[in-house]
C-alpha cells in the first residue's frame, strides 16, 4: 500500500495521469483488503471475549487454516483458553470438594450476607438439625424460629453460644459459632451449628461417676462401722439382760457405743451439707472491681497466717488500675481457698513463697495466678482435685476447689492448674 502511494505520488508530480488511472483500483483494493483483515482481528477478538464472558473454554480457534496476519492472534487465544480451562477445572474440583465435605460433617453450616440477609449457603445437616429445608434470606427464620434467630444475629464474630433446639418433642443443646469472611466487597456471616448433646451427656456420665464414687466411699467409710457397732450394742445389750452383775459396766458400753454412733451420724450429715452447699451459689452479684483492692483486702485476712507459719507472700500487679466485672466477695472466698490451699502446700518447704499476680493476656482476657513453691500435685490426682469430696488431705472436706470452679462458671471464666511434682504449683483464675 505505501509502495503503490508513493508510486501515485510520484504520477501527479510528473503529471503522468493514465498511470494514476491504472494504479487506483489497485489502491481501493488494498485499502479494501485492510478493512477486512482488521474486521476480521475484530470478530475474531469479540468471538475470544464471548468465550470468556461465557466461560466456553472448549472453543479451539484454527490456527493453520488462518491468514498468515490472524495466525498469532488465534495461537494467543488458544493458549489464554487453555489457562483458562486449567484454572475453571481447578476451581470446580476444588467446589465440588468443598461441596461433598460440607454436605457430610455433622456439623451444620449456614452463611448470609449480613447487609441483605440472603442465605448463600446451608447445608444438608443444618436442614437436618433444624427442621428447615429452605432459607432464602435469614430474616425468614424469625417466622419459624424467633429465638434461633436472634440469638444467631446476636452472635459477635467469633463467639460462642450454647442453644437450645427442639426436634421430635427431644431438646437439643447445640454449640454456635461466629466468622465473617468477605468476598467482591460483600461481608458474609458464617455460622456454624455443632450438636453438643451427646459430648454433654458423656460429660455429665463421666463426672456423676466420679461424683458417686467418691461419696459411695464416704458413705461407705461412715456406714460399716456404724453397722458394726450396732450389731456389737444388740450383743452387750443381751448379755446384759442375761447377767445382771455386769449390767453398769455393760451401759457404759453401750453409752460409748452411742455417743460414737451420734458422733459419725453427725459426721454423715455435715458431710451431706456441705454437698448442699455445692449448689447454693446459683448468681453473681457483678460490679467493677479494683484488683489491687481485692488483693490487699486477702492479704490483711491472711496475714496472721502467713506470719505464724513464716510464709513469704508477694503480690505483682504492674498496672493498678487494673480492674474486672466480677462479684468481689466471691472470687475473695476462691482467693482464701486457693491461699488455704498454697499455705498448706509450703507448709514443710524450705523458704516457702507464695506470689500473687495479675495481668491482661493478648486476648484480652484477665488471667490471676496464685504460684506455690510447695510439694506440687501428682499426676495420679491432679486430674481429680476439682471432682466434688476428693481431697488428699487427711481432714479435707474436697468441697473447696469445686466451689472455686463454679464461682468461675458463674463469671463465664474457668480455673486451670498447673503443677511439678515436687516444685509446686500454680491455679490460674482466666476471666
């Protein structure tokens, strides 16, 4: 085409007018020639964008058929599809993955976008659970469930609440959770329903177990040897009847026999109290709390105690303003126990210690650590020391770590225990 122009040109400057003639036409159809090779890149291009808009990664542009100028362009294209078809199967498996394990946990999963509230996802086990086989939008589940569904949209991100579903006339305790994720500048909620029930029973078996063993122990402990004595009083009480002469000594007998039953029976029913006791604490009177005030206020209750039986206590506390929501006279009587408890433990120790600290973890939680240098726990019973009764010591009534760890209960916190045997131990309070 340049070659041709420059020719023409170069007739109008000669003025050589019949070869300007002759080399039109061939001007027009090259010119003619160009339009259609870029319309065709054009079609081709608009061909390659519908592929892609529709995802037809299976359409193959001919390469060797192709003019010369179109071959590159069609090569390009097939290669892009080919990535493309790679990246879409990946992606499909990966879905279909998904897909069949989210179908088959136990656990049920519902997601909804949190602006418009429409479900993108529930899955087979939450149907199951909940007796729902559809959810266009979470609002709907007011109608059905009202208070599922407020306690799901109360649900902070990464949360946890224990609910209560009613399936065939059968309560269910199930275990919520919370997580967002955002996709394409849309905030999604992902909640997550876990069937507890079965773990809970389990639980609550094993610890009446451990409770009924140890107060069948007890119990049996007090009772054998009142049976014995009593049968031993029915034998003095007839031979007394028989012989009169030993009738006075025969009524001491027996009055020691009673005073010893009276005595154990008093026992038996102390023991039965102070398991009443172990379900009188069913509210916390929360307030804001100061912990240095808290810690000094146990210091001056233990203070005789610890200097009678030469006892170092040190109390860290490197923020002093560091306050909890909690019931101040509570968690005092779990700090007396807890003190009780290191006091005896470093009882027999060279330079006993026992140090007090507090502090703020990375969570946020507030974490009270009570550290004893004393004879520590073994691991035979560590595992036991929070069941109610148990105590290795010898007048222990084992009621004292219990009621520490309902008092945590109650303030949505837990107690733990660490212990090296003997290096001492350390009972962390977490709020």
């Amino acid at each position: 085409m340049f070659a041709v122009l420059l020719l023409l040109s170069w007739g109008l400057v000669k003025q050589w007018y019949l070869l300007d003639l002759l080399l039109l036409p061939i001007i027009a159809y090259l010119f003619y020639d160009y339009y259609n090779y870029h319309k065709k890149a054009q079609k081709e291009i608009e061909q390659f964008v519908e592929s892609v808009h529709y995802r037809d990664f299976s359409r193959y542009f001919e390469v060797k058929r192709a003019p010369a100028e179109l071959q590159p362009f069609r090569s390009g294209f097939n290669e892009i599809n080919s990535t493309f078809k790679v990246i879409s199967r990946e992606k499909e498996t990966q879905y279909l993955h998904l897909k069949t394990i989210l179908e088959i946990v136990d656990t049920g999963i519902l997601s909804y976008d949190i602006e418009s509230g429409e479900v993108l996802w529930m899955n087979e086990s939450l149907k199951n659970l909940v007796h729902i086989p559809y959810l266009k939008t979470i609002h709907s589940l007011e109608k059905r469930n009202s208070q599922l569904y407020k306690q799901i949209i109360a649900l902070a991100v990464g949360d946890n609440f224990v609910s209560t579903i009613t399936k065939e006339k059968n309560n269910y305790k199930i275990l919520l959770s919370a997580t967002m994720f955002e996709n394409e500048n849309k905030k999604y909620k992902l909640i997550a329903f876990q069937n507890i029930n079965e773990a809970l029973d389990e639980s609550e078996s094993q610890a009446w177990q451990k409770l009924l063993s140890v107060m069948t122990h007890e119990i049996m402990n007090s009772v054998a040897p009142i049976s014995s004595l009593a049968e031993t009083l029915k034998s003095r009480i007839h031979e007394s009847v028989q012989q009169e002469g030993n009738s006075k000594e025969a009524l001491n007998d027996i009055e020691i026999g009673i005073n010893t039953i009276k005595k154990r029976s008093e026992g038996l029913l102390k023991f039965t109290e102070t398991y009443r006791s172990l379900s009188k604490i069913t509210k916390a009177n929360m307030a804001r709390v100061l912990l240095i005030e808290l810690f000094e206020h146990v210091q001056h209750l233990m203070q005789p105690s610890l200097e009678q039986k030469k006892i170092n206590l040190e109390i860290i506390l490197r923020d002093p303003f560091l306050s909890l929501e909690a019931d101040a006279s509570l968690i005092e009587q779990v700090l007396i126990n807890l003190l009780l408890n290191a006091i005896d433990a470093v009882a027999d120790r060279p330079n006993p210690k026992i140090v007090i600290t507090a502090e703020v973890r990375s969570n946020g939680k507030i974490a009270i650590k009570i550290m004893d240098n004393g004879a520590g726990i073994s691991s035979e019973v560590i595992d036991k020391i929070f069941i109610p009764f148990f105590s290795t010591k010898k007048t222990g009534s084992g009621v004292g770590l219990s009621l520490c760890k309902q008092v945590m209960m109650l303030h949505k916190g837990n107690i733990q225990v660490q212990s090296l045997e003997g290096e001492g131990s350390v009972f962390t309070l977490v709020f």
